[in-house]
C-alpha cells in the first residue's frame, strides 16, 4: 500500500495513541504520589508510603499517617476522579457537538449547578440537610446541573429528531437565565451568602472526606465505564449525522445517552467540588493532537490527563500561598488559559501556511 511521504498510516496513528496512552497512565500515579507527598507540611516518599500502609492496616496512628490518611490521601482521590469526568465529558461533549472547542457548560449543566448552589446558600444557608457529607449546597447543585440538561435537551427536541445546533443554542439562552437568576439572588443575598457563593464557584477540594469520596467514585466510576461505549458512534458521527445513521447508528439515543451521562457527570463533579474551569475544554483538545480524533482511546487518554492536571492543580493550590489556600478552579483557569490561547495561535499559523 503506498502512501504520502510524511503522512501517518493508521497503524502508525494507532501506535502513538497507545503510547500516549501508556505516557498518561504512568504520568497519573507519579501525580497521585506528589499531591499526597506535598502541602503545607511536606512528607519524604518513603514516610508516604509508610503511612499509607499503615493507615490501610489500622497501625498506630502518627502524624503523618493522620495528615494523609484523614486529610490528603481522600482529597488527592477525589481530585483525579473530578478531573477525570470532567476532562472525559468533555471529550465526549466536543464529539456530539463536533466542535474540539466546546465544553460541557455548553448545555447548561454549569450554570444549574450554580444556580441551584445560590439558592442553597441564600434560602437555606447550606447547612440544613446532608446525607452522607452532602451539605444542601451539594444536593441543590447536582439537582439544578440535571434539571438544566432535561430542559435544554427537551427544547431541543422536534419532530424530526434532536438537533444538536438547537441544542447548543438552547444552552446558551438557559446559561444566561440561570446567570440573570443568580445575579437576582446575590443581590438580595447578605454579605456572608456573597463571600460563600465567590468561594464556591472558584472551586475547591477542601470538604473531601471518605463518605463524599464513596459517592464520587461510584457515580464517576459508572461515568467513566459508560462513556467508552459511546466512542464507534461518536466516530461516526465525526462524519455527520446522515452518514452515521446510514452506518446503522440510533443517532438520537446516543444523544439522550451522551447528554445524561454527560450531565451525572458533570452534575457530581460541580457538586463536590464546585465550578472548575478549563479541565473539560483545554485537556480532550490537547489529548486530541496527541492522539488523534479516534474516540476509543481519546476519552480514556482524556480521563487520565485530567485527573493529572487537576491533581497537579490541587497541589499547586495547596502550596503556592501556604498556610493559605488558592481555590482550584483558579489555578486550573491560570494554568488553561494561556496554555489553551497557546495552542489556538500555533493552530491558526499553521492554518495559515
């Protein structure tokens, strides 16, 4: 068979994919160690493990088995399953919707959660409820992220099917009612409520715990195990959306399918750990020009470099200012953005040339 010179061959493609796959797989337990080594008291490697172990084992409990058993070993868990979701939906929102620069905030399941958390905070306080470690900031976060999705997807329905156009277009109107809303009840809202809806929506991981990180991993685990099987039909539909319903694709049941994992997904994450920016846009489209648009190794390649950077970002957070501590999403937004304005530039000269 010929080919191009300097052109890839599939085989060729699919070899470096794997790679990139093996590269982030060792990439995350390496990250995983250095989130748990490092923060405002820095413990060796080897006393690390110790602890671990220890703590694992129910051993005498000493300073540093308490510091990573009790405070950074569920934080740094919780941490690489948040950005392993967000980076995954991600990768799965910019297939349906065709476009490697979409985001799950796209359908609206953001601004609910955020809604829903104001009107936690505002009516409530937050502090009436909790299951399991949820406060009612949680719980009205996850509730809004899914009620928002339902009406988006809903409006976007017709006789003729989902459009994914009016979906996004949907998105967008509801995004900016749910803004207006909150805007409306940070107005009337006291000092306090303002200081703790600002800090919430910048994101943080600092209310980890074991119950919050039982619940994660099982709504994570089963987002990151259905998501995969969507990835033959989110190729076809790299080719559109005729081409792939002439390959024997349901395309409007992998939309609802996409669209409500999608929204469990990001629901949970915003829940636990509030709004984090950048994870889900600027991770599946780096992975993308490692890898390749094939989405049976992009979205477990994007699961793995997610929970690597948003591990990397914690740390940062934890360290940077310590004893005091940035909020997450502001650190993952410092390190996106001018990587992400970065990656647009080299694209657009090489468009060019």
């Amino acid at each position: 068979m010929l080919t191009i010179s300097g052109s890839p061959t599939p085989c060729s493609r699919s070899l470096r994919a794997r790679r990139v796959l093996l590269a982030f797989a060792l990439l995350l337990p390496l990250c995983l160690l250095l989130a748990i080594c490092n923060g405002t008291v820095s413990i060796g490697i080897a006393e690390t493990l110790s602890a671990i172990i220890t703590f694992a084992s129910g051993g005498e409990p000493s300073q540093a088995t308490v510091i990573i058993g009790q405070i950074r070993l569920p934080r740094a868990l919780l941490a690489a399953l948040v950005g392993a979701v967000l980076a995954s939906t991600g990768a799965a929102t910019q297939g349906l919707f065709r476009n490697p620069l979409a985001d799950p905030s796209l359908i609206g399941v953001t601004a609910g959660a955020s809604l829903g958390a104001s009107l936690a905070i505002v009516t409530a306080g937050g502090s009436v409820g909790g299951y399991l470690g949820f406060s009612l900031v949680s719980v009205g976060a996850f509730l809004g992220g899914l009620l928002t999705v339902v009406l988006v997807y809903r409006m976007a329905q017709s006789a003729n099917g989902t459009s994914v156009a009016t979906m996004l277009l949907a998105g967008i109107a509801v995004t900016a009612l749910a803004g207006s809303i909150g805007s409306l009840l940070e107005y009337h809202a006291s000092n306090d409520m303002l200081r703790r809806i600002s800090l919430w929506r910048m994101g943080g991981l600092d209310g980890a715990n074991y119950p919050r990180l039982l619940i994660a991993g099982i709504i994570c685990t089963a987002v990151l195990l259905a998501l995969p099987r969507f990835a033959p039909a989110l190729n076809a539909l790299l080719l559109g959306e005729s081409e792939a319903r002439h390959l024997g694709i349901d395309v409007d049941r992998v939309k609802w399918g996409l669209i409500t994992w999608v929204a469990v997904g990001v629901g949970a994450s915003v829940a636990l750990a509030g709004t984090i920016a950048f994870v889900g846009l600027v991770v599946p489209h780096i992975v993308r020009l490692l890898t390749g648009p094939d989405h049976r190794t992009l979205i477990p390649a994007c699961a793995l470099a997610g929970a690597s950077l948003l591990l990397v970002a914690d740390t940062l957070a934890r360290t940077v200012m310590a004893p005091s501590e940035l909020p997450v999403g502001v650190v993952t937004a410092l390190i996106g953005v001018p990587f992400f304005i970065s990656l647009l530039r080299r694209r657009y000269q090489y468009g060019m040339q």
